[in-house]
C-alpha cells in the first residue's frame, strides 16, 4: 500500500507538472475559448466536431463561436489530462486516508483544491475569460502542484533529517511569499495580454516610469479588455501592469539570491538548495528578458510559465526541508 500511494503521489506531481505547462500553451495560443462550453467541446465529451454535418450543428447551436479545430484540440487535451490528474488525486485520497490522520488531512485538502480548480476551469470559460478568474486558475494550478510537491517531498525525506535553522526557514518563508505575489502578478499580466505593453528593456516604452493607468488596472470584477464601467481598457493601463511585475521580480531575484547565498553559507546539506535557487530564480529572470527583446516567441513564453512554476517548487522544497515533520500533522 505505501509503495502503491507513492508511485501514484510521483504519477500525479509530474501530471500536474504537465497540466501546469499544457494550461500556459493553450492560454498564450488564445485557445482558452477553443471549446465554447464545458465540459465538452461543442457538447462532445470526447473529440470535437470533424464531419461536416457536426460542424453545421456545432455552429448552429454556438453561433458566437466557429468551430477552430486547432484551438480545440488544444483546450480539450488540456481538459483530459487535467481530468487523468483529478482522477490520480481522488485515487490519493483514498490511500492517503488508510495511511495515517496527516496524509488523510493533506490529500482530502488536495481534493478540495482540485474540486476548486475544476470549477475555475468551468467559470474561465462560462465568463468569457474574465481576468481574476483565469488568474485564479493558474494560481489554483500551482498550488495543487505545490501540495503534491510537499507531499512527495515529505515521502523522500525521512523527519529526522530536518535542518533546525528557525530564522532562515523564516527568510525562505518569506521568499516564498514574494515569489507567489509575483506569479500572481504575471498571472494578471498574462490573462490581461499586457505581456507586450512595454516593448523594451529595461526601460519601457523609452522611459524608466511610463505614463501608467493605475485607476483600472487592477480593479478585480471587470471584464477582459474592459475598464469597470465597460469602456475599453486603455493601453496605460496594461502598461502599469507590466511595468509592476517586471519590478517586482527585481525584488524578488534579490531577495532569492539573498536568501539562497545564506543557504548555501549556512550548512554543508543546504548548498545544493542554495544553489538551485539561485539557479531557478536568474533563469526565470533571463527568460523574461529574453521574451521581451524577442518579442514572446510561444515556446519562449511558454518556458517562462514553466519556470514559473520550477521556481516555486524548488523555493517550496527548500521550505519543506528546513520545517520539521511535526508542523506538518493535522
């Protein structure tokens, strides 16, 4: 049974890592709408309209949305792969429940969140969209890749290995907290298209601080491409949204770095967390300079939502090793 729980814990972290990536690629192909409706595509729960008779229908029956094969494709394998992944945790949940009170806790929570995330999914496209929802979304994603990191993490790691470090497991608390702030960050710059907003490096738009639209651009309840009051979003606007991810990840590059140096000083075992850090952090750093300057190639763009998601995890890890076992029972 144990080895039974962590072969499907291992299946179900590299799911996740690959529905996390799948879901980055299908919003930056602009297929998050490829299927009208959910949870099928075109009321297919399996395939999509091909024949010319069920093209007619679909269209007839979607009138605001032409079948666009390609596109979905993309969101249905995006939705079947998700769907495998839900299936692997209600499977962890059971295991996890005949195991012991703290793996029942954790893989019930993972329920939860993936329950929550299903119907993010739903709402991403029966709202057309909406940029809090498709933000919440990625974010939901994440965090049901970090739990499952956490999970296979502690596995790996017997408890008695922990490293009794309080005030630097506090740094990389904190680390950690910046580098979701952040993520959500490029989340709504993302999910708001503001990617392009600032053509340039390191300035934007030929200046260190643009003009920017700070009255709508970070108002929650509006809809995609719109201001509250449903004007059109004006382009100062996503350039203020830009213009703050990209100098909040200056702060979060120094504080990882930081952080990752006094790991890498503190104790011998701590040097590769340190290391992989630092590592993740100027990588992800490199590829967002590198989508800029090029101009966001998809396969470049879609890296950076992945690295998004390697720096997490490994900021995470760091954490998970330097807190001892008992703060994880519930």
């Amino acid at each position: 049974m144990k080895l039974s729980y962590r072969a499907l814990l291992l299946v179900s972290l590299v799911l996740a890592s690959i529905v996390v990536t799948l879901g980055a690629y299908v919003r930056l192909e602009d297929a998050g709408l490829g299927c009208p409706d959910w949870p099928g595509c075109y009321g297919h729960l399996i395939g999509i309209p091909d024949a010319s008779h069920e093209i007619s229908a679909a269209e007839s029956a979607f009138p605001h949305a032409p079948v666009e094969a390609d596109k979905a494709w993309k969101e249905m394998i995006h939705r079947y792969a998700a769907s495998i992944l839900g299936l692997c945790i209600i499977g962890l949940t059971f295991l996890g429940w005949k195991r012991s009170s703290s793996d029942a806790f954790w893989t019930r929570f993972l329920l939860i969140l993936v329950i929550v995330q299903g119907a993010l999914g739903m709402w991403t496209v029966t709202l057309l969209l909406k940029p809090v929802i498709v933000t919440l979304h990625l974010l939901g994603g994440l965090s049901v890749l970090a739990v499952l990191l956490g999970l296979a993490w502690r596995e790996r790691m017997p408890h008695t290995s922990t490293l009794n470090f309080p005030r630097l497991r506090w740094a990389v608390a904190l680390v950690l907290a910046l580098v979701v702030v952040q993520i959500a960050l490029g989340g709504w710059t993302s999910t708001n298209y503001a990617a392009m907003a600032c053509p340039d490096y390191p300035t934007c738009k030929g200046s260190w601080v643009p003009s920017m639209d700070w009255q709508h651009a970070y108002v929650l309840t509006r809809e995609l491409g719109q201001t509250a009051t449903g004007e059109g979003l004006p382009l100062d606007a996503l350039v203020a949204i830009h213009w703050t991810h990209r100098w909040f990840a200056m702060v979060v590059v120094l504080a990882v770095v930081l952080v990752g140096w006094r790991l890498m000083m503190v104790h011998q075992r701590l040097v590769g967390y340190g290391m992989a850090m630092i590592a993740a952090v100027l990588l992800q750093w490199g590829i967002g300079v590198a989508n800029v300057w090029l101009e966001w190639p998809l396969m470049l763009a879609v890296m950076h939502n992945t690295g998004a998601a390697v720096l997490l995890t490994v900021v995470l890890a760091t954490w998970v090793r330097l807190t001892p076992e008992k703060r994880f029972n519930a």
